[in-house]
C-alpha cells in the first residue's frame, strides 16, 4: 500500500503529467462562446431501470438540454441567447408493461412534429459588472409534444394491441431556463456558471472546464522499461469509455479518481486498479481472468442444438453474477447496469444468430430460446439502451445484437410466401431503406452506419453515394456521422478512376508501374495479419490457375503480399513479405486487408477490403480489355472504309486548327499585355497606398514632438522607399529583398507603438535563390499592425517562413482581437488579392491565401494569415 500511495503521490506532484487548468472568468467571455447545461426532472421510480437519481439514467427521467450563446457584448453588457439543444423524456408505466417516451433527436421517427426545436427560447442581457440580469426578451416557449407508449422488450408475440398508443405532455421552457438565466452570471466562480436550479448542470461548453474526473495509469505493453505513466485531470459530463494511448480504455464517472497499481502490473502483467471507480475498470479487465468468463462455450460453433447453448449461458450467468456480487457489489450502478444489458444483448444476439444459421427450427422454437418473453429479450429496450450501450469492439454486444436482429427480420420478410424470388440479394439502396422502415431512432441510425462501412469496404463509393449523403444529412448524432465520413474519407483516394500513385501507399513506388501502359494490370493484395491463411493462399493460386486457363498471364501480374514467417516463404508462393512499414502504416490508418485491381498505369479499377473474388477480377480486366479493343477495331474499320476521306477531314481540321490556333495566340497576347497592365497599375496604386501609411506615421511623431525619432523614421523610411520603388517595375523580386523590406517597415512601425515583432525562416529556405511577386507580403504584416496592434497599443506579429510540398509558406499571427466577419481588410489586402487573380492569368500560378481569428481554434484571440506560393 505504501508503495502505491507513494506512486501516486508522485504522479501528482510531476505538474509533467497532468495538464494545469485555467479558469474561464464571467469576464472573458466574448462573443460566439457558448456553453449547454442540462436541467434534469426526475419521475417517481417505477421498475425496471436505475434507481438511483443520476442523471445519465435512461428510465424515469426527463432530461431537457439548453444551449447559451453570448450574441453581443459592449462594454457595460453582455447578451445571451437560450434555444432548446434536447428534451428526452421517457418513463415507465406502473400499470402496463412498458414505457413512454420521446426524444426530439429522432422527432422525424414519430407520428407527428414537435413545436419549438432549436428555436429561441430567452434573450437575456446581464450586467458586465455584476453579472446582474437586466432585461429578458422572452417567446412563446411551451414546447408540446407526445410520448409514445412502448412495450417492455426487444418486440410482442403477434400483432401489438397499443398501436399508436401516445400521451401528449407539455413544458414551459421560459418558466425552466428563466430561473436558471436570472442568476447564471452572478455567482460564476471556478470557471462554472451559477447554477441556483436543483438539478441543474453544465455538460459541455466552448471553451475549458474545470477537470470533475481524475485518473493514473500505465501506458504500458508487455515492455516496462520505459515509464510512459499518465496522470489527467479531464471534464466528463455523462459516464465515458476513455481512450488513453493505441490500446487502453478506462471507464469513468463523473467524479472517478482512480489509480493504477503500476507494481503490480510490471511483476505479473495483471491490471487492477484503485479509488473511486476502480469497480468498472477492475470488472472489464478481469473478464478474460474470471474463468475465462469471455473465452466460454457459448463462442463454439459446434454448438448445433439449443440444449448445448442454454447449458453454456447457465454455466455463463452463474459465473457472472458470483462475480459481479462478490468482487463488485460497490460498483456504481450505472456501470451495473451497462454489464448486466450488455450480457443480455450477447445472448439475444448469439441466439439469433445460431437460430439463423442452423436448419433445424422447429427444434430452436421448442427450446424457448426464441420466447420474445425470455428474459435475454424482454428484459431489454433497445430504443433506450445506447445508454448502455459499451462501444469498445470486443465488448459492443448492444451494437452486435442490432446487427443480427436486421439480419433476421429480413430473413423474415424472405420466408413469407408471397415472396417468390427468394434468393434475389438486396441491392445496397433497397437494404439501406429496409433498415430504415425496419427501425427507429438510434438504433436506426447505428445499423445502417455499421451497414454503410461494411459496404464501403465491398463496393465503390460511387455505388453508395446517394445512401450515404442520406445518412449524413438526416443523422441526428455527429459521433455516428463523424465515424462514416472517416470511413470515407479514408476510402476516397482508392476510388475508381483514381490513380494509385496518389493513395501515399509505402509500396507503390515496388510496383514497377509503365506510363500510359492501360493494356495490362496488377492485382495488389496487402494483408497484413500474422500468418497467411490457408484459404486466402488457396485462393489466390486458383486465381493463377483461372489467368492462366484465360490466355491472361502476361496481361494480369499479381503483387500479392503477407506478413509470415521467413522459412515459409516458398510454401506460400505466390505471396511475399509485406513490408513491416506498409503494414504498419495501413493498420494505422484501418484501410486492411485491401485488395486492388489497377491499370498498369496506376490507374484504378476496383477496390476491396477484404480477398478478392476470383470471377470478379477476371470479368472486369475483360471487360476493360473489351473496351479498349472495341475502340481500336472500330477506328481500324473506318480507316480501311474512307482513307481518302479521313485525309481530306485530316486535312481540312488541320487548316481550321491552324487558323484557330493563330487567332487564339494573338488573342492571348493581347490578354497578357492587358494583364500586365493591370498588374501594373495596382502595384502603383499600392505604392502611393504604402506612402500615405508612412507619411501618416511620421505625421503622427511630428504632432507629438518626437523630433529625433522623426528624424530616424524619415532615414528609415527614405531607405524603405527607395528599395519599394526600385521593386515596383519588376514582375519577380528575391525574397530576401522582401525579407529586408519587411523588417524595415516593422522596425519604423516600432517608433509609433511598442510592440515585438519576430521573422523566421527556415533553415532549408535560401532566400537569395527564390523569387516572387513584389510587395505581397507587406499588405498582410501591414493589416496585422493595424488591427492587432493599434487598438490596444502594443502586442505581437509573428512572421514565419517555410517550405511545405514545394509551397512557400508564409504565416502571419497577430495577437489582437482578431478581424470581424464582415470585414475584408484595407485597401492593401483587396489590391494583393486582385494580384493574386491576376498573376494566376499571367503565370498559371495560383497562390492561396486564407484569413482567419485564432480563436476559432486557439484559445488566444489574434487573426492568422497563411500565404501558399507555388515554387
């Protein structure tokens, strides 16, 4: 024990470890931040569900979620704006088996529409002094919605008898957020709002709240030589699966201070933890040492008969339940709750997925395990239970036992006899809006998502755009539609038509790939799983055997590769090694096993996340060798049929060609002139511009009697002029004169305010061998003075030079209050940005420029410029 208080001890006295936390004042918020709070009724109790009034409990409880938006701010006031972010509302019934409920996430699920989403609720204006309310602009808030009425379980035997069965409810939302509003900014302390309303909380906010969670731990693989120990302090609004490094997971309450026992772990490799919250994380990680409590016979597929499995979960759930009550009878109860559904999930889903496989039905309904009155079924709400539900992928039952709960209602729609083609496959589209008829709410959403990857990972995204922008736009729940953009995001490069070359695969640069060559292919296969099994090998030598039989063997190479041992390297021809790289680099990126079929060219065909199928390759390189040689024999016919014609066309396109092309040169030549032209006058507009901002300077000395420094800034700014106009006539200037150029504006610029100022450039720039336009980056260093600087007097510019992908980089930050929205900049910026759209004409030459307040990603305000210049 003392060692373990020890390590503690130390863990909090390193401040290495853990982040320092900054509390957010009633005085620094600004407008645009924002922040939820949650205002939580809690009904009677009436079983099943938690208990215990918490407020992450998916039963008996109504959960109403407000969003506050500071919309003005002056300096005597500040403006919030109050709309309604979510009301969940779900309860059971003491006298009929089930529950009501609503949830306004998923409003386009029920039978009618609610009457105020995201609509404004209450405009308050506070004091900034004392925090005080001032005035309050309130709307017409009753919220009126309907609950519908939903029976205990997975689904009735039979048709339901409550159909439609719904209870209109009501909520004053001006009543419930007015008195939470009235003191909100009163008794800010700590970097919270006050909150004065029982049941009331902060849940989320746009900028740091104060840590409510605490964890150490060990970062560790079976390797401790190296202490990679971590101590956070985080903000938790509702319990949360905590990722920590490539492989741990930590389950945390609001509230958890938990602790790893390090020396217990480098000397058995045994994790266990301590302190308030240990109970979960001990439970989770303890499951594969408990008997073997994850690794049991309910997973033997040779579990034929329902007998065998029903003995095996008897066997399970007395295992569970001697060490839920005898190690863990302290656990918090939501946790409690997540394990006991999350076992329930996993039988109901085993046994659909059993009853599915096997054809002996008959012997599957006798056995009672397919009673949608057994407990593995009615003990369970699957509209409610992504409460509970565990998303970490070898413990995701609630997920698994969706999936095969999909997978058997359209079996069921398979065997009715109306039906007649049975053995017709869903095409994607008809499966996505099945699912979509088939479901409701968050399971709807979870199905089709897990759907829609799977799809991605077996067809072209091109096939699935139409779903998959459904999904995007009418998704209510961000973290589903984040993990499908990622999904795509990752597939995209490896689209039909695209071009290997550009996918960044370590191993492209190994494949030997011709230019222009489109008349032969290359089927590349990475796997990257340790050994090579023996149905992929078998595979991939039918394959050669089928080009072969196919005349195809000098048309198709394959570039098949595996990670196995080195002797068996000629047993597993025609695979080689994968390089550990290209292994690692594509189990990074969650893109594996990955099989493509590409022109020799690059060029790509067809991709696939998985092994190939043998009559898809070759139906594919035949149908693109067919197009090719259509193409080639049609040209050859009409050459044959009208020689003379085709040169008398050839000659005559040749003579418009010609002409036309003479035309155009001379048109663009006088274009270009014109454009020189114009490039020409603004540059001698931006000079006289540039002028007058210093003139103004040294006016502005004058007035204040800085004779001497006057007297500097003229010797400075004579040199700054004479360099200005000695660039003015040239189209391309040496950065380094541009460089000088800057430092001597920033340092006249110096004498006005008192401000620092830093340049870098990188060490692999030499600016005496790169040229570009002159006077571009001035303007901006120019904006970022007037701006950041002169408002308040005195500041920072920063100015950095690199070199990013053959790009010349150039970053500008400031530290002032940032630019407003509406507001393009001076004459300087708009007179450098017609340059730009010039000098794309001139030189085909397109550099970037974006413009945008740090505070939207920092949590210090300024604006950042960054110019992209092509070398």
């Amino acid at each position: 024990m003392k060692v373990r208080l020890l390590f503690l001890f130390v863990c909090l006295a390193w401040n290495g470890w853990a982040e320092s936390f900054t509390p957010y004042s009633r005085d620094s918020l600004k407008k645009g931040d924002w922040f939820t709070f949650e205002c939580v009724h809690y009904y009677p109790y009436v079983a099943p569900g938690i208990q215990e009034e918490i407020p992450w409990r998916a039963e008996n409880i109504r959960r109403v979620i407000v969003r506050a938006t500071v919309t003005d701010r002056s300096d005597k006031s500040i403006s919030i704006d109050y709309t309604l972010d979510n009301l969940y509302d779900c309860h059971n019934d003491k006298e009929k088996q089930g529950f009501y409920y609503f949830d306004n996430r998923y409003q386009q699920d029920f039978g009618f529409k609610d009457s105020t989403s995201d609509k404004q609720i209450l405009h308050v204006t506070y004091d900034r002094k004392s925090g005080k309310a001032l005035t309050f602009d309130r709307t017409n808030s009753l919220y009126s919605y309907s609950k519908t009425y939903i029976p205990f379980g997975v689904r009735q035997e039979g048709l339901s008898a409550n159909t439609d069965v719904s209870v209109q409810d009501s909520l004053n939302l001006d009543k419930l957020v007015t008195s939470t509003a009235n003191d909100l900014l009163t008794g800010w302390s700590e970097g919270l709002p006050n909150f004065p309303t029982p049941n009331t909380r902060i849940i989320e906010a746009s900028f740091p709240l104060p840590p409510n969670t605490e964890f150490t731990c060990c970062n560790l693989d079976l390797d401790t030589s190296g202490d990679s120990t971590v101590h956070k302090k985080i903000f938790i609004p509702y319990p949360t699966e905590y990722k920590v490094g490539a492989q741990k997971t930590l389950l945390l309450t609001p509230g958890d201070s938990i602790v790893q026992d390090k020396k217990l772990y480098i000397d058995t490799h045994r994790i266990r933890y301590e302190g308030r919250g240990n109970e979960q994380n001990n439970f989770q990680y303890g499951y594969r040492r408990f008997a073997n409590l994850y690794e049991s016979d309910i997973y033997a597929f040779n579990l034929s008969q329902p007998d065998q499995l029903e003995k095996a979960f008897q066997s399970r759930n007395a295992l569970f339940q001697t060490v839920l009550e005898k190690d863990f009878g302290k656990m918090d109860p939501y946790w409690r709750k997540v394990f006991e559904r999350s076992e329930q999930y996993l039988k109901g889903a085993i046994i659909l997925q059993r009853y599915m496989y096997y054809t002996d039905k008959e012997a599957w309904h006798k056995s009672g395990l397919l009673n949608w009155q057994a407990p593995h079924f009615a003990s369970v709400n699957p509209l409610i239970d992504y409460a509970y539900n565990l998303k970490k992928p070898d413990a995701a039952n609630y997920d698994y036992f969706l999936y095969e709960y999909t997978i058997y209602k359209k079996q069921e729609l398979k065997s009715d006899n109306l039906r007649l083609n049975k053995q017709k496959e869903l095409t994607p589209q008809e499966d996505y809006l099945l699912t979509k008829q088939i479901l409701s709410g968050y399971p709807k959403y979870q199905v089709n998502k897990v759907n829609l990857k799977a799809l991605m990972g077996e067809k072209m995204l091109s096939e699935l755009e139409a779903d998959y922008n459904d999904f995007i736009s009418s998704c209510p729940d961000t973290s589903l539609t984040n993990d499908l953009k990622k999904t795509y995001n990752k597939l995209l490069p490896f689209e039909a038509g695209k071009n290997i070359k550009e996918t960044s695969l370590i191993i492209t640069d190994s494949l030997h790939l011709a230019k222009g060559n489109d008349r032969k292919y290359i089927l590349l296969q990475l796997l990257t799983w340790d050994g090579l099994p023996a149905n992929i090998l078998q595979n991939a030598l039918d394959l050669k055997q089928r080009i072969e039989a196919e005349g195809l063997t000098s048309t198709i190479q394959l570039e098949l590769y595996s990670n196995f041992s080195s002797h068996n390297a000629e047993k597993v021809k025609p695979y080689k090694a994968i390089p550990s790289q290209q292994a690692q680099d594509l189990k990074s990126k969650g893109i594996y096993p990955l099989t493509i079929l590409m022109r020799e060219d690059g060029t790509i065909l067809y991709r696939r996340l998985w092994d190939f199928d043998i009559d898809t390759i070759i139906d594919l390189v035949k149908k693109d060798l067919s197009r090719e040689d259509k193409s080639f024999n049609d040209f050859i016919k009409g050459f044959k049929e009208g020689v003379i014609g085709a040169l008398l066309l050839a000659a005559i396109i040749g003579l418009i060609y010609y002409f036309r092309t003479k035309n155009k040169q001379k048109q663009e030549l006088n274009r270009r002139r014109i454009r020189e032209l114009e490039l020409r006058a603004i540059r001698s507009q931006m000079n006289p511009h540039f002028i007058f901002n210093a003139l103004s300077s040294i006016q502005n000395l004058i007035n204040r009697s800085a004779n001497q420094e006057a007297n500097k800034y003229l010797i400075d700014f004579s040199r700054l002029l004479r360099k200005v106009l000695a660039t003015s006539e040239k189209k391309l200037v040496p950065l380094s004169d541009e460089i000088e150029q800057l430092q001597l504006y920033l340092k006249l610029e110096q004498l006005r305010f008192p401000f620092s100022y830093s340049l870098t450039v990188d060490e692999n720039i030499q600016p005496d061998t790169i040229e570009i336009p002159g006077m571009l980056i001035q303007p901006f260093v120019e904006n970022a003075v007037k701006h950041g600087i002169a408002p308040r007097g005195t500041g920072e510019i920063t100015i950095r030079l690199s070199l990013q992908n053959q790009l010349l980089i150039i970053d500008i930050t400031d530290d002032g209050p940032g630019l407003k929205t509406k507001e393009n900049g001076g004459f300087g910026i708009r007179a450098v940005t017609n340059e730009f759209e010039i000098l794309k004409t001139l030189y085909n030459t397109e550099i970037g420029v974006t413009i945008e307040n740090r505070q939207e990603k920092e949590v210090v305000s300024g604006c950042h410029v960054r110019l992209s210049i092509p070398l």
